[in-house]
C-alpha cells in the first residue's frame, strides 16, 4: 500500500514542471530495513511501482562512514562508491540502477522522501544571499547545505549537518534545502511531505519580488526560421544528419536578449542539471554577428556544440541530436531564466563557479545519471 502511494506521490509531482523538469528529482519510501528508491532512467511522472529499486539500508548507511583512501582521486573514489552503493541493491534488483543519491534517501529517518528542484525555491538556492534570506525565513525549520560536489561527498556532508542539527533539536531535519542544488522533504505521510512543501514554496513566494514574465512577443519569424535552418547545419554532422533545433521566444527571453550584460545571469549554469542538458554555458551571438563564425569558435574552443545558442534580440534556439534532448535543453534553458528572475529577490543570480562546472562535466556519477 505505500509503495502505491510512493508511486501516486511521485506521478504527481513529477507532472508538474514547477517541480519537475527532464527527469530530475527522485523519491523513495523505506519499510523493514528496505529503501525504495526511483531508478535512474525512470520518470516521475510515468513510474511504476517495479521501476524502484529495492536497496539495503545497512549497506547504504556504511558508506556514509566508510573511509576510502586518500590517495584516491576524486574520480576514482566516487566511481568505487558508485560501485558499493550498486552492491547494496537486493537480490533481483541487478538489471536496475538506483539513483545516484540512494544513500542521501537512506540516511533520513522517515518514511518518505520526495527530492526535486523547483525554480521557485532554486531562485533562493542559486541567489547572492541564499543562506543568509534561508536563516531569516526558516530558522531550525529546515537545514541549508552550501556547496557541496555531488555524490558521496555530499552524502558525508549531509550526514554531519544532520547529526548537529539532531544534537541541537532532538530530531533529524524532514528539509534540506541544497545551495544551487534543490530540495528534499522526509516524512513519514505524504500528506505531510506535501505540507512541507507547500510551507517552503508559499514562504519563499511571499518574498519574490518578481516573477518571470513568459507570455508571447511579437518577434521576426522569418529570422527565426533562416536561424533555425543555419544552426540545424551547424550542428549536423555527417554523422548526425537529423539534428533538433527549437526556436524559444517571449516577454522574459527578450528582456535578457537586449544585450550581453542583461544575458549575464544565465550565462553560466546554476545547478548540475543544467549542466547535463544545456553544457558549461551558452553561446550569445549579436544580431548582426556572423553566426557560423560564431558557432565554430565555440565549437572549437569547447570540443562540442552549443546545446543553446541566444540570438540578441530575438530568442534562443535549443539544439540536439534528438527531440527529446532538445526539448529538455529548452525546457532547462527557460528554468534558468526563472531562477534568474526570481534570485533578483536575494541579492541575484549566483551561478556554479568553473571548478564545480568542470567537475559535473567529467563526473563519472554524472554521466551514468545523465543516460535516462
């Protein structure tokens, strides 16, 4: 019955974009020292019960404290602890893969844990003066987690964070709220997840100052679609002749197209997320620039193609070798633009810095996460 409602929890969530976008986020829901936990590849909004990945616990919570040695490279201790956290899976469970943050799920004392990474609440997670805004709007309500490398690492920093706010409250914290990450919920009822979700969005609406203006603009089409039609060149190959390119336009988009300076806060990516869909940072181009100049340099300095190129003035254009990594790169270039617009409430947009954007780039966890 409560994997029915875990399942329920997750459809529901994982439907709405507020929350929910590309397939990220995961949930879980642990009974007789048994964790539950969305696989990875599986979709929130469509999973079932059997795409869950049954994991032991105990096996889970010793990585927390296991010491792998120093001389280690990060690399190589995460794709070790990669490999531990896929021994804990049960018997029968060996064709699938559990999400990469098993054992963040496993490490909250409750029932249910619901992980996503809403705009809203990435406006304050990814803002100049996230910490201090949390401090004043939550207080011992929930635990803010600043920058942390994803993975083990993050798991280990958790587990001390949790543990001192154990000492000073008498209980593990049901809200972690991750800088330029996302958040998690832990309790033991979904209604009461929902609850907590509902006190964490209503707070930090009731500071935003602005909210994002997406509604339709008049734009050039036909410069859209030549843009169109050039950057489908650029980006096919002889080996990828059926390239995707989607044209994006509208109030908030042309806002941050007047000029460079104005496309500064999305310039860079705010959580790994963005990273995995949209790479290390888009390509602006001026309206009067030569776009296949322009897309070549990056191009060459880079080693890949741009996922989203900006046109000044006119929109962005979302490309891909397939439909569905276009519409995922449009759909997490627009969460950008959210999150900039709402972080202009916390003293604006604070982006990963290149150290962090690297190591998402070339994270082995990363690139198992991102084949779904």
């Amino acid at each position: 019955m409560s994997l029915k409602k875990l399942v329920k929890m997750s459809n529901r969530y994982g439907r709405d974009e507020e929350y929910v976008l590309a397939g990220g986020g995961n949930t879980s829901f642990k009974e007789n020292g048994v964790l539950y936990v969305k696989g990875s590849g599986a979709q929130l909004s469509d999973i079932e019960a059997k795409q869950f990945v049954a994991m032991d616990m105990k096996k889970l919570l010793k990585m927390v404290e296991k010491e792998y040695p120093a001389s280690m490279s990060n690399s190589e201790r995460e794709e070790k602890a990669l490999a531990d956290m896929m021994a804990a899976k049960l018997p029968g469970e060996e064709e699938k893969r559990p999400s990469v943050e098993s054992i963040l799920h496993a490490m909250f004392p409750y029932k249910f844990v619901l992980h996503v990474h809403p705009p809203l609440i990435n406006g304050l997670t990814c803002s100049i003066n996230g910490e201090k805004v949390f401090n004043e709007l939550f207080g011992d309500k929930a635990v803010w987690i600043g920058l942390t490398k994803p993975g083990l690492v993050l798991a280990q920093t958790c587990s001390k964070v949790f543990a001192g706010y154990a000492e000073k409250t008498g209980s593990y914290p049901q809200i972690a709220i991750l800088q330029n990450h996302g958040i998690f919920v832990a309790a033991d009822t979904v209604k009461e997840i929902d609850k907590l979700m509902a006190f964490v969005v209503d707070t930090i609406k009731n500071n935003i100052k602005e909210f994002p203006d997406f509604n339709d603009v008049e734009y050039d089409k036909s410069l859209a679609d030549i843009a169109t039609a050039k950057f489908r060149e650029l980006y096919s190959d002889k080996d990828n002749e059926t390239a995707v390119v989607l044209f994006c336009t509208n109030k908030q988009v042309q806002k941050l197209l007047s000029d460079k300076e104005a496309f500064k806060p999305v310039s860079k990516p705010f959580s790994p997320d963005h990273i995995v869909n949209c790479k290390d940072e888009p390509l602006f181009i001026e309206a009067d620039a030569d776009t296949e100049a322009e897309f070549n340099a990056y191009k060459a300095k880079k080693g890949y193609n741009p996922k989203i190129a900006a046109v000044r003035g006119l929109g962005f254009f979302a490309m891909s070798e397939n439909q569905r990594n276009a519409e995922r790169a449009k759909a997490l270039f627009l969460d950008s633009i959210k999150i900039a617009t709402y972080a202009k409430s916390f003293g604006g947009a604070n982006p990963l810095d290149d150290e962090f954007t690297d190591f998402i780039l070339n994270w082995e966890v990363e690139a198992y996460r991102s084949k779904n």
